[in-house]
C-alpha cells in the first residue's frame, strides 16, 4: 500500500462519515431537550435508532452529526444509545451525550425509573373508556412479532399497561397509553389481540399501511429524575407535523374539546 493511501475499509467509513454530516436531518425544531449529559430527540417514523442490516443511518449518527456541526467539534461526538423505539414508531428517544450520562440512565431504566406515555391511533375503540391489559407475551424471533399467550408458555412475559380514550374522529380513536413494562412490540401485540390494531401496522392487523411505511404510535411523553442533576425532567414530542390526521387529533386534546370530532 502507497504511504498516505486508504484501505477500502477507511475510505467506506471515511465516506459514509462525510455523507451523515451532508444528509443528516437533524434540526434545532427536532431537540426537545438537551444539557451536559444528556440530549431527547424526536424522532420520526422512517428513522432507525442504531444500526441493523439495511445499513441505513441511525437517528444516533444523525444525533451526532448535527452536534459536530452545530459545536464546530473537530473530533469524534459521543453518543450512548440508552433504549430503543421501534422503526415504524415516531417520537422521544433519549440519547446519552457522557459515559456517565448513559450508564446512569442505564440504571435508571434498569430500576424503572422512566415514566413513558404513548399516543395512539387506533382502528377500533377499546372495550371501555379507560382501562388496563396484563397479558403474558412470547416473541417469535424469525417474524419479529410478539403474540399474547398463557401464561404458563415457554418464554413468556408479563405485560402490563394502561390506557385511557383522548378523544374518537369518524374512522379512529386516539388512546394515551401508559406502559408499566418493556416489552418487544407490547402496545402493538396487546391491542392487537382485543381487535384494536394501530393504523397503519399491518404485521398487527391493521386494514392498510400508511404513505412511507410508519404507524400511528408515537412516544409521547417522559418523565424522570435527571440520573446526574437530580432535577425533575418532563419532556413531551409534538406528534408528525406532516400529517393531517395526527395534527387535527393532537389539537383537539389540546384545545380541550368534545371527546368526539368529525
């Protein structure tokens, strides 16, 4: 090899740095909180938290990408990945900015110390206003997919959350939902299974998919005590500004109206 010259490994990964720093799609807009230690993010539905095998850019370069430009860094940003959102899933996503920022949220989710809410869409109403599924779920890992079974079945695990109705359109009802435990595709896999699929996610039941393959759950609330600070931390995601339906539910909720909307 020429003095000065690259492996096809350093030039590949050379080139994909300098190609996340063009195309990121980071903005200030999509910050929704951020200190020393810690950086929240709302992410959209096309967005892939870390790596998997389409080799598509994680949200986590693009995280780091725009705060090297913004900061003018010249090295290397750090950027601990502290849990995980599902591909077809908008909204926050908490990213760690220090290696003691990441191992205490670690912790902190370990201990469930993290209060999460959701938002979502739903194609059928639930059985009553408000309520509360345990289930026990079991993961089949060649379809990703996570079945409601006994609770007897091997593998399976309790799940637990709670929901109420926000308000109902003509076709959809918007639930906020209340997660207790973690599990792979839970709101997904436990509404699914009372006939209540969320819009848009066909590997759960739903009718069709939606325009560019998301679904109409997204992560819209946390709270915590900040794992380094020790101060009360809330942070709530504007639901997708581009798409209608998301945009009239959201302002309904928030403009106090009629449980019902046309």
């Amino acid at each position: 090899m020429r003095p000065g010259s690259l492996s096809g490994a350093r030039q590949f990964a050379r080139f994909r740095a300098i190609l996340i720093l063009m195309m990121y799609v980071m903005d200030d807009e999509r910050v929704l909180y951020e200190d020393n230690h810690l950086i929240i993010v709302n992410k959209l539905s096309s967005e892939i938290v870390q790596g998997d095998k389409t080799g598509d850019t994680t949200l986590a370069e693009s995280v780091q990408a725009y705060i090297k430009k913004r900061d003018g860094k010249a090295g290397n940003v750090f950027i601990g990945i502290t849990h995980r959102l599902d591909r077809p899933t908008s909204g926050i996503v908490i990213f760690a900015k220090t290696s003691k920022g990441l191992s205490r949220m670690n912790k902190l989710f370990r201990e469930q110390g993290v209060s999460k809410s959701y938002w979502a869409v739903l194609q059928k109403a639930p059985p009553e206003e408000e309520g509360r599924f345990e289930d026990y779920l079991w993961r089949d890992k060649r379809k990703n997919r996570s079945y409601v079974g006994e609770k007897g079945k091997k593998d399976a695990k309790r799940a637990a959350l709670s929901y109420k109705v926000l308000c109902r359109s003509e076709n959809y009802t918007l639930a906020e939902i209340d997660l207790e435990t973690g599990r792979h595709h839970q709101i997904r896999a436990q509404f699914s299974a009372r006939g209540c699929a969320i819009k848009g996610d066909l590997k759960y039941g739903a009718k069709r998919s939606n325009p560019g393959g998301g679904i109409h759950l997204h992560a819209r609330r946390v709270r915590f005590i900040h794992p380094v600070k020790g101060e009360p931390v809330e942070v709530t995601a504007p639901v997708p500004k581009d798409d209608i339906l998301w945009q009239d539910l959201e302002q309904t909720v928030e403009k106090g109206e009629s449980r019902s909307i046309e």
